[in-house]
C-alpha cells in the first residue's frame, strides 16, 4: 500500500505540468473553440394596477420609507413564479418551439438538451437559462433569456413578456369582472321586482277602475263626517223646536223626515266604505285602501333596494376599474450584439484554481496517509 502510494505520489511530482496544464489546456480549447455561444436578451416590468381613487393610501408612507407595498410585491413575485412553471416552458415550447432549439445543432454536445431527456430535465433546463429577480424596493421585474443565436433570446423574452401580462391581467380582471357580473345578475333581479311593483299596480288600478283607492276612501269619509256633522245639527235643532211645538207640527215633521233622509245617508255612506255596492264589485272601499297600501309599500320598498343596488353596481363598476392591473414594460427586450456565455476568461482562471486546489488536496491526502 505504501509503496504504491509512494509510486503514486512519485508520478504526480514528475508529472506535475501534465497533470495541471493538460485538462486546462483541453478546457480552454472546448470554451474557445467548440462551445457554443449563448445569447442573453433581458427586460425590465412592474405591476401596475389602475387606481383611480385619491383616498389615503397607508402604503404610500411604507414605499417613502423605503419599504415595498405588499400587494405590488406579492403581484411581482407571483410572476416571478408563472414565469419560472412547467406550464410556462410547456406554453413555450407550444408557440416558439422552445424545446426543439435547445436541441437544435446550434449547442454543442456538452451546452444542449439531451435527446433522451425527462419532463423535469427539460424544466430544469429551461430554468438554467433564464434569470428572474425583483427588486425589494421597488418591485421591478429583471427577466433575462439565454439562448444559443441572439434573435431567439428576444424572442424568448419577448413571448414571455406577453404571456407573463396575460396572466396578471386575468387573475386580477377575471376577479373583478366576476364581481362586477356578481352586482349586475342582483341589481337585474331588484329592477324586475321594482317592474313587478309598478305592473301590479297598473293591474290593481285598471282591475278596479280607480286612481288611488286612498284618495277616494279619503272622500267618501269626508263626506260621511259631513253629513254626520249636518245630523247632528239637525238632531239638535229638532230638540229644540220639540219643546216649543208638538209633534204633529209641520215644522217638526220636515225637520224629522230630513233626519231620517241624512240617516240614511250616513249609513249609506258607511256601508260604502265596509262593503261593496253590488255583486260585481270584489272589494269594499276599505278593503281596496288596505290591499292599495300594500302595494304601495310593496312599491317604496322596490324603490329603495333598486336605489341601493344602483349605486352598490356603480361602487363595482369603480372597483373593477381600481383592480385592472397590467404589466408595464420599463425595458423592452433587447437584442444583444455579442454573447454573453461563456464567460472564458472566468471559466479558465476558476478552473486553474480548482485544479491547484484538487492538485494540492491530493498530495496532503497522500502525504498524511504515509505518516500514518
């Protein structure tokens, strides 16, 4: 064993340029030469959201003092999200065929796809070659794509863009359209109950011939306190001449025949409003005054619920309107001149160091292994 360790040990010394210069040698030919270039398009977004109210906003004091309102940021993230899901790539890979130029010969063997790749392989692919990030201050999107010629990256980023403000705008609008739907199908059911009130109303009015049963009810009782009011006077008058005439004097008689014709009247008019005058009448005054009062309340309360519902759609209307939110592009997607991976000079200064470091790991290895 130690004697094998010490042949080991014996040909990395000797062989120490080869060791170290050969894989960097051998990488710095597949950056330079064979890899492929990748490409990075990046835009700028943020969720906008049309608030037309001027009421005080406790958020505004957060954003002065450097703090990020929670709904913006909640807005950003969750298209941080959308735009980093399976059903992005799979909408992706629907339009632009994002699938097939990740395999396409433009990437070297090492760079592209693998033809026998897995769903979850592709997701974490396509993850690897996009870069999401938002600002905590300010809320704003940075969306960077790579891909393997610099018009696709665009196109990339591009598709993403649209699909990304979509999304936001239908969560948020389909909500609001939902609720404002909501509002119209209740405020459609108190406008046909307020149309009800009035037909049957029409109907009572047209059914029994009069305008306002209330109004006539009113008459017929004026005059039936009218003519009591004439009675009585009659009654007392006639009690007066009665102690000065006998009851067979004409005076007294005419005075008694007119008393009974107001009696009669009286009770006429009193059986007007209790009863109906003939067969081919339904309802009594009083009976037409207490089922037309119903069907006024009935009317009033229409009223006021059409009256409340108007002005809760319109509260809708102006909600709907606050929830609209979009995504407004800050930076179009741009379209790079040159390529942004690899990063040569990088790759091989970390790769050489990574060598030396492996390089030396070894030799401690080796050398703490013979002491013991």
């Amino acid at each position: 064993m130690e004697k094998s360790l010490t042949q080991f040990n014996a040909l990395l010394k000797k062989n120490k340029t080869l060791v170290l210069v050969l894989p960097w040698l051998l990488y710095a030919f597949y950056l330079i030469v064979w890899a492929a270039p990748q490409y990075e398009s990046q835009s700028q977004l943020i969720v906008k959201s049309s608030d037309g109210s001027s009421s005080f906003d406790p958020s505004s004091l957060l954003l002065a003092a450097g703090v990020p309102s929670s709904g913006s940021g909640a807005e950003s993230q969750l298209v941080e999200a959308y735009i980093q899901s399976v059903d992005m790539i799979n909408y992706l890979d629907e339009t632009i065929a994002l699938r097939e130029h990740y395999m396409s010969d433009e990437a070297d063997i090492f760079s592209a796809l693998s033809s026998s790749h897995k769903q979850e392989d592709f997701h974490k692919f396509y993850q690897d070659h996009i870069e999401v990030s938002v600002d905590s201050t300010s809320s704003v999107i940075t969306l960077r794509t790579r891909a393997f010629n610099p018009e696709y990256a665009q196109r990339i980023n591009q598709t993403i863009v649209s699909k990304a403000e979509e999304f936001i705008n239908n969560i948020n609008n389909n909500l609001a359209k939902s609720k404002l739907t909501f509002a119209k199908g209740e405020h459609e059911i108190v406008e046909q109950k307020l149309q009800k009130a009035k037909t049957e109303i029409l109907g009572f009015q047209s059914k029994y011939n009069v305008l306002d049963p209330t109004a006539e009810g009113a008459a017929y009782q004026q005059i039936a306190f009218s003519l009591e009011a004439t009675l009585a006077q009659k009654k007392a008058e006639l009690s007066t001449i009665s102690t000065m005439m006998s009851d067979a004097a004409p005076e007294v008689i005419n005075m008694k025949r007119e008393i009974a014709a107001l009696q009669k009247e009286v009770e006429k008019q009193k059986e007007r409003l209790s009863t109906a005058e003939d067969e081919s009448e339904a309802l009594s005054v009083s009976a037409l005054m207490a089922q037309y009062s119903n069907l006024q309340v009935q009317l009033q309360l229409a009223i006021q619920a059409y009256s409340s519902s108007l002005i809760t759609l319109e509260n809708a209307r102006v909600e709907a309107y606050q929830k609209l939110q979009h995504l407004v592009t800050i930076e179009s997607s741009t379209l790079p001149d040159d390529n942004a991976y690899p990063t040569v000079i990088y790759n091989l200064v970390l790769f050489g160091v990574l060598l030396l470091l492996t390089y030396g790991i070894v030799r401690i290895v080796i050398a703490t292994i013979r002491e013991l």
